[in-house]
C-alpha cells in the first residue's frame, strides 16, 4: 500500500465528524473471496499473502491511530443496541484487532495482555467477542486461554458456540494450522454434523469463509 493510502485511511480514522461504523467499514478490506472475484486467474494462497500483508501493514503504520481510536471508543457505558454505539463498539474492536496484530510484529505483550482483559471484564457480548476475535486472528498465544475460557462459560449457549467454532475455522491461516484446527473442532463432544447450525459454523466458514485454509497447495 502507498503512502497516500495510508495517510488516507489514517484522515477517516482521525476525522472529527465521520461517524464511527462509517469509518469501521472504510477501513475494514475487502474479503479474500471478494478479491477474488475481480480477478481472472484466482490463487487463494496468493490472494490471501497480499491481503494479510496489508492487513499487517495497515495496523503497523497506523499503530498509534489504533491507539488513540481504541482509547476514544472503548467505554461506551451501558449497553445500549443504537446504532451509534454498535458503530463505536465495531471501531473500538477494529483498533483492538489491529493493536494486537501490530504486536506480533513488535513482540510488544501490552495489547494482548489488554485484550485479554477486555475479554474478561467486558459487559457484553459484542466486547467479549471483538477482543477474543483480536486475540484469534492475529494468531496470539493467549488466544488458547480466552478461547478455554469462552467455551467453558457458554457451552450451554448454542448460539454463542456456533460463532466459537466459526471463528477458529475462519480463522488467518499460518502455514497450515487451520485444517488440523478444524479436524479438532469436528471431533469436539459439542460439534454434531445432524445439527446443521453447527455443521455450518465449522464446514462451511472452513470451506467457503476461509478460501486460502481450504484450498490448500497438498489438497489436503
């Protein structure tokens, strides 16, 4: 990405008017399924490199506009479902996952550490989610834990557990580790393939949500 993208996309994410959820979907790339449509020859394992480069771009150059956009957008007080706090609730998740990512460059343990804990304390699920999501997708080894720990309080909440599965199958994949990962979930005592709510969190946000994990080079 060139600098006058970057210094663009840091302008939205700065602007004092533009609303929150307007500036989450600006900065949010297109999907590696919608890339791939544009094109005419589609490499998925390519498609996603160039796209994860950017995603890794995108939160390294605009580190300390991560910082300040999560700082100002965090605390939303009490829930409340309107759209302008589900707009900051989205942004504030946004910079989380991008500070978390940026720190696996940086080897820096702050943001994660601070997305664990917002794991932990939040008061709603959009919060928990966006901070697990955070922890899951920038391929954070505290994920492990916040994953343990999301499942042990809503195993009985079938809902919540489909968007538990769909996340680890639809998880960046790192040299491979998603199959093995998605072998695991299918063999897990909650995933019953008759259930086709779960059925779909794990198969198809494997096979069609994360093109890059199923089309693997050894057709695995």
């Amino acid at each position: 990405l060139n600098d006058a993208y970057i210094q663009a996309m840091r302008s939205v994410l700065r602007h004092p008017t533009l609303d929150a959820a307007f500036k989450e979907l600006v900065l949010t790339l297109p999907s590696e399924t919608y890339i791939a449509e544009q094109l005419d020859v589609v490499d998925p394992q390519r498609i996603h490199a160039v796209r994860e480069a950017m995603r890794l771009q995108l939160a390294t150059a605009l580190q300390a506009d991560w910082q300040w956009a999560f700082g100002v957008h965090q605390d939303n007080g009490a829930y409340r479902p309107d759209a302008v706090s589900a707009g900051r609730r989205a942004l504030a998740g946004m910079a989380l996952a991008n500070l978390c990512l940026a720190a696996t460059q940086s080897g820096d343990t702050v943001w994660p550490g601070k997305a664990l804990q917002r794991f932990k304390s939040a008061a709603n699920m959009t919060d928990r989610a966006n901070a697990l999501q955070a922890l899951v997708t920038s391929g954070h080894a505290l994920a492990a834990s916040a994953l343990a720990r999301f499942h042990a309080q809503f195993k009985n909440e079938e809902l919540v557990l489909d968007k538990w599965f769909a996340l680890q199958a639809g998880a960046p994949d790192r040299g491979g580790q998603i199959l093995p990962a998605v072998r695991q979930l299918m063999a897990q005592p909650d995933f019953n393939i008759r259930n086709p709510n779960r059925a779909r969190s794990v198969i198809f946000s494997y096979c069609s949500a994360n093109p890059a994990a199923f089309h693997r080079a050894d057709a695995a």
